[in-house]
C-alpha cells in the first residue's frame, strides 16, 4: 500500500517544474529558472491555501502584466476535459494555481474569467475562485448560472451549485444570493433532478447548508416542491435534511417520510 501524501506537498518544486514545462512552449519568454527557485523558496513551512495561492502570485509576476495575455497562456494548458466525476484533486490538482490566479487576478475581466472559470471546472474546479466574484456582482454570475446549470457537462452544472454553497468546506462562508434563500433555492430546483451523482450530492450539501441558514423557509420550499412534482430525487431531500433529521426537527422529519 502506497503511503498518503498530504496533498499540501504537491504543491512544490516538482509541481513548479511540471507548470514550467506547460507554459514555456506557449510563452517563450517565461524565465523557468525563476520562477522553480521562487515556488522552492517560498512554499516552505506554508499550508495547502496558501502554497497555492503563492504559486498563483509567481505566476503572475512570470507572465505577461496584462491579464488577457496571461490568463489566453493559462488556458492553453489546462489540457483535456476530465470526462469522469472523479479525479479533480488528484488529476486536475495543478490547475489549483491558476484557478486561483483568476480568482486573485481577473476582477476587472468579469466575463472573461467566467469563462475561464467555465473550462478551468471542466478539468479541476472552479468552485472557489468563483465566491469573490458573486459577492462582488451576484446578479452577472447568476446571469452565468442560469446557462450553466443546462450545460451538458456535470462539472459545470455542479458548479452552479457548489459555487454558491455558503458553508463551503475549505472556503470562506459567503451569504446567501442576494441575502435571499430563494435565489440559491431557485437556482438548485433546475438540478433537482439531475441524472448525475455528483451534482445531486452538491444540491444536497447545498440543501443542508441553508437548512442553517433559514430552515423553515427551505422546508416550505421543499414540501411545495414534493407537492408540485412527481419525479422527485428522494436521496436529494433526505439528504439535504439530514441535520434537521438529526435534530428531530419535526417538519423535516415529516417531509422525510413523505418521500419514503
């Protein structure tokens, strides 16, 4: 059996050397050199969040000062679309940098880093990067949302939801749309009944989150979602209820059994 890593020392020397050898061909100018002692250097005695968002700044200093020159590099080396719903951390784990040099970076790019968002999810995640974006402009990544969460890729359709969770493990909390329940609600009834796990457990982690948020209005929610459709996801509901459940909170246990 092979011994765990911590994934924090992914993010070194070795990582700094394999993103060189993807940008250099594309940016003949990127000082290779440099920037691998730089990443060595600083990465030293810091955590996960924080090697990456150290390489994502040395990123920004090697390449081009302006952000649509950089970021064009960037997207050339994200390399094929992950066609599974696994592997984003330990595949796609090197896109962590840029996708947060887009989160740190990108602001004043608002459509063009949502779209690098929209190909970064497709290989790794974009679930982070996106939260600085929303609460700066909810309403534009709504906008985003709304398409997205047709897309024919799970990994964009999950974002929608992931991205907006509020109590997003690994993440800053963020409030809820617009400071309104019925914003995040009304963008997860479009994944309901989505025919992939993966996003049918971020609608049910996200569910839960906003069970503590505004449990009674979720709850209301639900038992006129239940009354309004037949072809409900049951493990949606009762998973997204599962604190509630665990409280022995009495509507939520009665919308439980309901779906049994």
């Amino acid at each position: 059996m092979s011994e765990y890593i911590p994934l924090k020392y992914y993010f070194d020397r070795e990582l700094a050397l394999h993103l060189a050898d993807l940008i250099q061909p594309q940016y003949t100018h990127f000082t290779r050199e440099s920037f691998v002692d730089t990443v060595s250097i600083e990465v030293e005695n810091k955590e996960l969040k924080a090697r990456v968002e150290v390489i994502a700044n040395i990123l920004k200093q090697h390449l081009p000062t302006d952000y649509e020159e950089a970021l064009a590099i960037l997207l050339k080396i994200l390399g094929p679309e992950n066609k599974t719903e696994e592997g984003m951390f330990t595949k796609g784990y090197f896109l962590m940098p840029v996708a947060c040099f887009v989160e740190k970076y990108g602001m004043d790019h608002f459509d063009l880093s949502l779209n690098a968002m929209y190909e970064i999810t497709k290989r790794h995640t974009a679930e982070y990067a996106i939260r600085p974006y929303l609460i700066a402009n909810s309403d534009r990544c709504i906008d985003y949302f709304q398409f997205w969460a047709k897309d024919p890729n799970s990994h964009v359709r999950r974002l929608v939801s992931e991205g907006t969770r509020p109590r997003l493990p690994w993440a800053k909390k963020i409030p809820l749309l617009k400071n309104d329940v019925q914003n995040n609600l009304s963008l997860l009834e479009e994944l309901m009944c989505d025919s992939s796990r993966y996003v049918q457990k971020s609608v049910a982690n996200h569910i839960n989150d906003l069970t503590k948020e505004n449990p009674e209005e979720v709850l209301t929610w639900i038992q006129k979602y239940i009354s309004d459709n037949n072809g409900i996801n049951r493990k949606i509901i009762k998973h997204g209820l599962r604190t509630l459940i665990k409280l022995n909170h009495d509507h939520a246990l009665e919308l439980s059994r309901q779906v049994e």
